[in-house]
C-alpha cells in the first residue's frame, strides 16, 4: 500500500536530464511545467525542498561548448557559471507563482561537520517556515570528486539532504520510469518493479551491480540514495520526470514509478 499522499515534507532531486536538452540548453517547457506543478504541491500546503543539478550542463550550454568539460578546473569554472544560470531560472520561473527560492550550495566536508549540519538544518527550518522553496546543489566550484573528497553526484547528496531536513519523502525525478529487473535499453522484456521492500542483492544486481558508479545519474547510484534514505527511515521514489503532471498522480496514490519502503 502506498502512502505518498500523507507525506508532507519532500525532497525533490531533478537531475540534468530533466532539466536540459542534450545541448546543455535549458528544457523550457519541462521546467516550465516542472516548476508550475512543484508550485501547486506548494500552495496544497506541503514543504518542498529541492535538489537540482544542472549546473555543469547549464554552464556548458550557456558558453556554447558541444559536451561537459572534463578536466577539474573547467568542469569547476562551468559548474560557476551554470549555477549562477540555474538559480536565476529558478528565481524567475518561481516568481510566476510568487514563490521566493533559496540557494544551499554543499559539500561533504560540511556534511560531515556536525557544527556545519547544524546550520544547515536550522537554514532549512527557518526557509521552509517562511514558506520558501530552499534549492540545493553540490558547491561544484570546491568539490573535487576525482580526489573522492566529495560527493559528486546528486542522487546520495540529495538523500542526505533528506536526511538531514527530516523529510517524509525522497522523490528523485530522472529519465527512467523506475527501477527494472534488467536493463530496459537493451532487454525489450524488462519489467518495471513498483515496490521495493528491502535492498537485496537482487536489487542491486537490477541496479547494475552493488557498488558501481554508472557515471552521475546511473541506477547505482539511485540505490546508494534509497539506502541512506532508508536507513534514516525516509521512503523513496524514483520516477520520470518527462510529464510533471504525474506528479499529481503520486500524490494521489496512484501506482507511479519505483517505490522503495524504509526500513523503520
Ligand atoms: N552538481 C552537478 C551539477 O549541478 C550534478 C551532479 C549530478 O549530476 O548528480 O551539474
């Protein structure tokens, strides 16, 4: 049984896929029904905190480059750019609604920092009390994921941010419709599951194998989110975030993407 519609404080991760086109040039109509849908959740009296990247890929887009950098100092020095990019996107699409947003730029040193948690989850009280939508991205510009310093990818940073702002529900939106038993670009047979009791081997093998790293946004790394979520007692979804009007469908309960139950 799915319980979605009585969760009240969510964390909503959106990935680069859903935000941009393969250009690196900003999705419009997505983000534009994206934020419209994100702003209704909003005014029905829920606590939306969100979890975007984008910032590489905006930054790229934005100076024309014809794929992401991959060496630090230019995947950093886009990463600044983008961000920039990214929050005025938000700040302007937002205001629409007359939705004020927040920027919370993070690392794992300061999550690792319980001094540093402790103001991050003030921050985070003191915003959604004032009924604003705080956005949070990796501080991509410090973070420096080929010394294995940091986080790197979103999926993890956005169950940690779930964790630490006690929400009710990671919702993690992506370019799949949730977790399969095989992978279904290359398998035309694979079944979607819709509930995932516990993290099995099972699951992870689904997933691509227990500890690998598919490159930002791979299936792994989605486990790896519902295993921290999980353990912090926070249910997860993942789901498409092509049609942002299913969002009005989860919320109803109805039977949208992979939904992986924490072990309470
Ligand atoms: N923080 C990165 C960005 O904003 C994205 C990391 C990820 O794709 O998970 O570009």
């Amino acid at each position: 049984m799915r319980n979605i519609s009585d969760k009240h404080r969510i964390v909503i991760k959106l990935g680069t896929s859903t935000l941009a086109h393969k250009t690196g040039k900003l999705n419009i109509r997505r983000m534009t029904n994206l934020v419209r849908v994100i702003s209704d959740l909003h005014n029905s009296g829920r606590e939306i905190i969100i979890v975007s990247s984008g910032a590489v890929g905006l930054g790229a887009g934005k100076l024309g480059l014809a794929e992401k950098p991959k060496d630090t100092r230019s995947k950093q020095a886009v990463a600044a750019i983008g961000q920039c990019e990214l929050m005025h996107i938000y700040d302007d699409m937002f205001a629409k609604y007359s939705i004020t947003v927040a920027q919370i730029l993070l690392t794992k040193t300061i999550i690792s920092n319980p001094d540093h948690c402790r103001n991050f989850e003030n921050t985070i009280e003191k915003l959604v009390s004032m009924d604003v939508i705080p956005i949070v991205n990796e501080n991509d510009t410090i973070a420096i994921d080929e010394l294995e310093l940091e986080i790197g990818e979103n999926d993890s940073l956005s169950a940690m941010v779930a964790e630490l702002s006690n929400a009710d529900l990671l919702l993690i939106l992506s370019d799949i419709d949730g977790l399969y038993d095989d992978d279904p670009r290359t398998n035309p047979h694979a079944k979607q599951i819709h509930f995932v009791k516990e993290i099995t081997p099972e699951i992870e093998q689904a997933a691509g194998g227990a500890g690998t790293k598919l490159g930002t946004g791979g299936m792994a790394t989605k486990i790896n989110a519902a295993k921290i979520a999980g353990e912090a007692g926070i249910d997860m979804i993942i789901m498409n975030g092509r049609d942002p009007e299913l969002l009005y469908d989860l919320f109803e309960d109805k039977e949208i993407g992979t939904y992986f139950r924490a072990n309470k």
